[in-house]
C-alpha cells in the first residue's frame, strides 16, 4: 500500500524499517529499523510523541519489497505554516475539483486532514488541548457516520416505497385496464340487447297490427254476411206478406 503523494497533515521523512536485501548486507541485523531518534535523549518529548503517534498513526507501506514507515512529525508550527496549511487547502480543493456545496468525498477528506494537522500542531504545544481536539474530531465523526447511515436508511426506505407506488401502480393500471374491458363488453351486451329488444319490439309490432288489420276484415266480413242474410231474410218474408194481403176474407 503507498500513501497519498500529498496529504495537508505535515510527516517526517520516510524510514525504512527492513528490506529483502538485509541478509546480505553487513552491519545490519534482519528487520532492523532505519535510524529513528533515541528516545532516551530526548525525555521532553516521549510523550508528545507518543500522543501523536496515537492521534495520528505512522503510515506504512512496502515498495519493492522494502516496508517503509512515516511518522507524523514532532516539530512545532509556526504562524507561516498555518497559512501555508490554508494555501495548500485552497490549492487542493481547486486542484481536486470538490464541490463548494453539497456532499463531497474530496472536500470533506480534504478538511479532515486540514483538522488533523491543526490536530497535531496544537498537540505538540499542548498534549491536553490536543487529546480534546481528539475527542472532538471522534464525536464529530461519529455523529457525521450517524447522519449518513440515517440517510442511507431513508434512502433506502424511499426506494422501497417508490418500488411499492411503482407495483401498486402497475397492478392499478392493470385492474383498470381490466375494468375498462369489461366495461366494454358490458356495453357491447347492452348494445344487443337493446337491438333484440328493438327487434322483438318491431315484430310485435308488425303482429299486433297484422291481427288488428285482420281482426278488422273478419269483422266487415261478418257484417257484410249479416247484411245479406238480413237482405236474404227481408226479401223472403215480403212476398209472404203480400200474398197474405191479397187473400179474400171468408
């Protein structure tokens, strides 16, 4: 694993701790560190060191097959590496292209290496100050962790109910479609019905008046067959008549 090339948190040079080369080189044991500063001699700043060697870890990497250590660096700040902290800030944020607004992996990467290295320039004044910062970069962390698994989980339950409005909306179009179908064959049904009913309506109709007109004729067939009967009926009573009145009375 190699480091960044650039990073806004100062560190010393980097050691190399062993290398495949080793056994055969003179004068050197195998997995024996470069040369690090005696702690012993230099009692004052064992513990400033220690505290930043435990708020910012020594980073290592292997390259070739050599493990090379960097460790964060003991040397304290001056007011020109404040700003020259702000400038390389500037300058990485412009260079790197983070978004001003809005969530931004780069920027916010780009901040906290910024507030590591205030970290560690304010430790190496004050250890205690320091281990406060600490505190505060971890609640910061953690409640930034807390806000993005929260997101997460709202992101994902807004997923889940635009996937259940998509499926219920899928099965409602679908049961609409249904009901428009059978809306439809119901229309169709009730269009024949009402053209049989038309239909039947029409020949009872037709019927109605074909017995009407019948019962009509039968009816002047009957009185024309009454009239000659009376015609017949009259004609053979009058001679009758007339020959009773042309008798001599006895």
């Amino acid at each position: 694993m190699i480091p960044p090339l650039q990073s806004l948190v100062k560190y010393d040079n980097a050691v190399l701790v062993s290398s495949g080369k080793d056994k055969g080189t003179k004068g050197k044991s195998p997995g024996k560190k470069g040369p690090l500063p005696p702690v012993e001699q230099k009692p004052g700043l064992t513990q400033t060191e220690d505290i930043l060697n435990s708020i910012l870890p020594p980073r290592e990497w292997t390259e070739e097959g050599q493990l090379w250590v960097q460790y964060v660096s003991s040397t304290p700040a001056t007011r020109l590496d404040v700003i020259n902290l702000q400038e390389k800030l500037d300058q990485q944020l412009q260079q790197r292209q983070a978004r001003e607004t809005g969530i931004c992996p780069v920027r916010e990467e780009l901040y906290a290496q910024c507030f590591d290295e205030l970290i560690r320039q304010v430790t190496i004044n004050c250890a205690e100050r320091g281990l406060l910062l600490l505190r505060v970069r971890d609640e910061m962390r953690m409640t930034t962790n807390a806000y993005q698994t929260l997101y997460e989980s709202a992101v994902a339950f807004g997923m889940r109910k635009a996937l259940q409005t998509e499926q219920g909306k899928s099965e409602m179009e679908q049961r609409i479609t249904t009901q428009d179908a059978d809306i439809k064959d119901l229309e169709r049904q009730v269009a024949e019905w009402k053209m049989k009913c038309e239909a039947v309506e029409k020949r009872e109709a037709e019927r109605r008046e074909a017995e009407a007109k019948k019962h009509k004729e039968e009816v002047q067939y009957l009185e024309n067959f009454a009239k000659q009967l009376k015609q017949q009926l009259e004609a053979f009573l009058v001679p009758s008549k007339k020959t009773a009145a042309a008798a001599p009375p006895s």
